[in-house]
C-alpha cells in the first residue's frame, strides 16, 4: 500500500471515479445490463490504470517507441473488422467488441512525447520527422472514416508539438491556411460528411434524415429545463427518439434526465479533472520535455472531446462520432484513458524521484 500510495493520485483517481459515475446513473435508468458491463468495465479499466501507474518511469520510456509500432498494427487491424454503417472502426476479439483507434490513444500519447524529446520540433528537420510520425496513425483513422477521432488526434499533436517548443505563430499560421482553403476541402469530403456539415447549419433541411439526429438531441437537452425530468423518465431516450443514446448522445441524454444542473455538475467535474492537469504545467512543476509534453497532449485530447461531444448534443458544432470520456457507454474509451492517467502519474512519479528517470533523459 505505501508504494501504491506514492504512485497514485488520489485526487484525480477520485475525481475519474465521480465522472464515471454520472454515466453509470444514467445507464442504470436507460438499460440495466448496459450499467452492469459499464460498471465491470470501469473497475477493470481503474485497475489497469493503477497497474500501470507502478511501472518503473524508465521502463515507461523504453516502451514508447514499441508503442507507437503496437499503434500502428492495431489500427490496421481494424480494416479487417466489420463495417458498421459504412465504417471499419471496430475488431472483434473473443466476442468483444473493441474500438483501436480508442485503444491507441495513450500509446500515441506516450510515444509523440518521447519522440518531441528525442527529435525536437525546434528544427525544420525535427518537424519533418514529427510530421512524419504522426500522418500513419492519423491517415490510418481517417480512411476508416473517422473524422471525430482524426480531428482529436489533430489538436492533441499540434499542442504537443507547441509544448515541444514549436512556434505557436506558425501553427496559427497553418490554422489559417486550412482555413481558406475549406471551399477546396469540401470537395473532399464523403457525402456523409457534407450532410452532416449541412445539416449543422440548418437541421431543418432534412429533419427526418441528416437532422434527425441534430433535432433529437437538441430537444432532448432544452427538455431538460433546470432539474430535468428525473432519472428514468427521459422521453427521447427511453421511447428511442434519441440515437446512439448511450455513446455519442449520452449528453443529451444526462441534461434531460437532470437538467441544465446535472449537465453543469458534470461540465464542472470535468474542469477540475483538467486543471488537475494543468496546474503542473502552469506552476512549473514539470520541467522534463516528455512528462511536460505528454500532459499537454492528454489535457487537450479530454478538452477536445468533452467540447465536441457536448457541443454537438447542444447543436453547437456538427455531429460527428466521438464518445464522452468516462461517461459514454464502451470499453475502449474507458480502458485508454485510465491507462492514459496511469501512463500521467508513472511520469509525474519519474520527475518527482529524480534518479532514474533523469538518468534516462526524462
């Protein structure tokens, strides 16, 4: 036990376990065998993140770049999977059902970290080789097609690369390009996506089509009003209006369920589970380039993705598919951020000690 309590950050793991807990409320009122494998999950996926977080800092490092190659093969795996809805992201292993590109997550985190250290992004040279560390594993998601989950590997990178030491003015530079050359994006793009786009900026174009879902959701979340209508008796979900309730529309289905209230808890427990993250690198406490730049990737993958998911349940942005960190029903999404904080506590752990993981270039 003292060794597990020098390796664990309690607050964090207690503040996991309080977000997590939200999406257990509400699976339990929509469907009692989904809260049960969720709750399985969840106590595993802990344990996982734990178990990890005792790994010696050093052997941490030495396994990033074994990683990042894991990476590579697993999500190409995932074309050998079922299409669901037009989309290979998804293998089936023992009759379970697992997302790689959510798998892969802290592995990427870890190694465009090591890598950042190893190859400075300072340098025209050190960029070329980030740039082409990170266009396998982001090309690899993309053709699945996944655009929610390319755009969050996107963001987590380039503010890991700026964390690296990377100049700032030439990512907002680079935003900038791809911003004026959207038109010929466009054209680019699935059809799939283009409804989606289309139908974010007036669901009412095809409500019973590519709005329907948009529709659903937003009706779902103004249903709630302040306190919402109390656990299980959330109409949209539990009549099935709502789709996907229980992954991508989890939002929706938590405001109406407790409200503006709930939802503002929840947006509030995620915040601190952020600044938890933050507050090292704003305090300086982390002077090492990987545990520095592994943070900032880890912050910014949770931010982007709380951001999306419930941005798109409010109608706030276009809907695309990307899950509710330790809320949405799924495995994948829960075992790979655990591991993703065992992976945080087992660097922090490296900076603290000193010794070995100075040794070893931490």
């Amino acid at each position: 036990m003292g060794k597990l309590a020098k390796t664990v950050d309690w607050i964090d793991l207690v503040l996991l376990l309080v977000v997590g807990a939200f999406g257990l409320f509400i699976l339990l009122s929509i469907d009692q065998s989904l809260f049960t494998q969720q709750l399985v999950i969840l106590v595993l996926a802990i344990l996982a993140g734990i178990a990890v977080s005792m790994v010696d800092t050093a052997i941490v490092l030495w396994a990033a770049p074994l990683g990042y190659v894991a990476s590579l093969a697993l999500l190409a795996t995932s074309y050998l999977g079922p299409a669901i809805r037009g989309a290979t992201r998804w293998i089936i292993v023992g009759g379970i059902q697992l997302q790689p590109s959510e798998l892969v997550k802290p592995l990427l985190l870890l190694a465009f970290a090591w890598a950042m250290k190893v190859f400075p992004p300072r340098t025209m040279r050190g960029f070329l080789i980030q740039c082409a560390l990170f266009l396998p594993p982001f090309l690899l998601v993309l053709r699945q097609p996944d655009l929610g989950t390319s755009i969050v590997y996107s963001v987590m990178w380039l503010a890991m690369l700026v964390a690296a030491g990377f100049p700032l003015r030439y990512v907002i530079t680079g935003l900038l390009v791809i911003f004026l050359l959207l038109p010929v994006g466009w054209r680019g793009l699935r059809d799939y996506q283009r409804s989606r786009i289309a139908t974010f900026l007036d669901p009412g174009v095809d409500p019973k089509g590519a709005g329907y879902n948009a529709i659903q959701a937003m009706i779902a979340v103004g249903s709630g009003q302040w306190f919402g209508r109390g656990l299980g008796r959330g109409t949209q979900s539990h009549l099935r209006f709502l789709p996907e309730y229980h992954t991508d529309f989890i939002f929706a289905t938590l405001v109406e369920e407790l409200g503006f209230v709930g939802g503002f808890i929840l947006l509030v427990a995620y915040g601190a589970l952020l600044w938890r993250i933050l507050r090292p690198l704003v305090a300086g406490v982390l002077v090492s380039v990987v545990p520095f730049v592994y943070s900032a990737g880890l912050l910014t993958m949770m931010l982007t993705q709380v951001v999306i998911n419930a941005g798109m349940n409010m109608g706030l942005v276009p809907i695309t598919g990307i899950t509710l960190p330790l809320v949405s029903y799924g495995g994948s999404s829960l075992l790979s951020l655990s591991v993703s904080y065992g992976i945080l506590w087992a660097l922090r752990r490296g900076e603290q000690d000193g010794g070995r993981a100075v040794a070893m270039g931490l």
